[in-house]
C-alpha cells in the first residue's frame, strides 16, 4: 500500500522475543521434524529485517523462509513474510502469515494491525475495523492503530461518536503532521455534515 497514511509493522527481533511459523501454503509436516534453530531464525530475521526496510523483497522473502526453515515456530519471521507478501499485492498469503504470527504472539499487537491492512486494501472494511480494534485495545495510546481504525470507520461510513473521538485523539496524540492535518481535515468534515438542530417554534395562535 503506498501513501503517507499506510504503515506496516515490521517486527525487529531483541534476545528473548516470542516465537513464530511458516507461509504461504502452510507448514510442511513431516515425520521427524528437525530440532528449531532459534538463534539461526533470529540471525536471518534481522538481515531479512534490514532488506525489507531497503525495499529488496524478493532477497528478503528467501532469506524470512530460510528462518522459518530453521526454526518453524519463530512469530517475527512470519510477520515480516507477511510484509513482504503485502508489498508484493499477494495479499491472501499476506493475511496467511500475519494470521500465523497472531497465533505464535497473541500478545504483540503489530501482526493484528498487519492483517487488518490486508483486510481494508481489499475492502473487508469490517474485517479489518475488528483487527485494528484488537491491535488498539493491546495498545491503546499507539497512533498508528488508533488512525488505522479511524480512516477504515470512515471507508465504511461510520460517522458516529466514536469515530468522531478517534479523530480528536490524532490530532492530540499523533506524532506525524500528516496524520494529524488528515485528522483535523476529517474533523472539519465530519463536522459540516452533522445535522444542526435549530431553535423550534410553536404554530402561532390567531387573535382573529
């Protein structure tokens, strides 16, 4: 997804981080599978990390199975094929890793958030609506998801108390101008459409 107002989440990997799968079709499963290489998937994640940030995907997606090759269970690896996956439009195995990676870390909200964009880039706005809204209840002052939710609700039609409240909260809380400027030209918008109430009158009443 291209634009100031889309942000994928890579997942960088310190000692100790939780562990994550495989994509695209899905683990292979065979007899004796081989003792998980965790330091040798983290070792290729964070090269496969570095390659996403230059936009190299193809370098990173062989080097990301060369992790989950070593170690089937390592979460970021599979986030960060997500991300791959995404860049590259094939959005169905972007939503299988990211789905992976929820399943391996059902604590780390980015990979919620990941899903959720492959959702709105193909206009299952309310699927990726509840994605976001469980990546921003884990984090709930993080402004990338409160703006992932409140631009989707506004996709979808939502102009309500909530989506207006999400708005407000950019415009204080948000980081990056851009954002905040969207926020408030959304505001003013949600704004002049509101229906006014104006003062009522009674029928008025004949002396004659």
């Amino acid at each position: 997804m291209t634009g100031p107002l889309y942000k994928v989440m890579l997942i960088a990997v310190a000692a100790g981080c939780l562990a994550g799968c495989h994509g695209g079709g899905g683990p292979t499963v065979t007899a004796n599978p081989p003792s998980p290489d965790g330091a040798l998937a983290h070792q290729e994640n964070e090269r496969a990390f570095a390659l996403i940030q230059e936009g190299k995907y193809d370098q990173a997606e062989t080097i990301l199975k060369k992790a989950i090759a070593a170690d089937l269970t390592f979460g970021p690896a599979h986030n960060n094929l997500g991300l791959v996956y995404y860049y590259q439009k094939r959005y169905y195995d972007a939503a299988w890793e990211f789905d992976y990676a929820i399943r391996l870390m059902p604590y780390q909200p980015d990979p919620r958030n990941n899903l959720g964009l492959v959702f709105e880039e193909t206009w299952k706005y309310a699927d990726a609506a509840d994605a976001y809204e469980r990546a921003r209840k884990m984090a709930p002052d993080n402004p990338e998801f409160i703006g992932n939710l409140a631009r989707v609700r506004i996709k979808r039609g939502d102009r309500d108390n909530q989506t207006r409240e999400l708005l407000e909260e950019l415009t204080f809380k948000d980081p990056r101008p851009e954002w905040r400027d969207w926020a408030r030209t959304k505001l003013f918008e949600f704004n002049a459409r509101r229906p006014e109430t104006a003062p009522t009158t009674k029928p008025a009443r004949s002396d004659q």
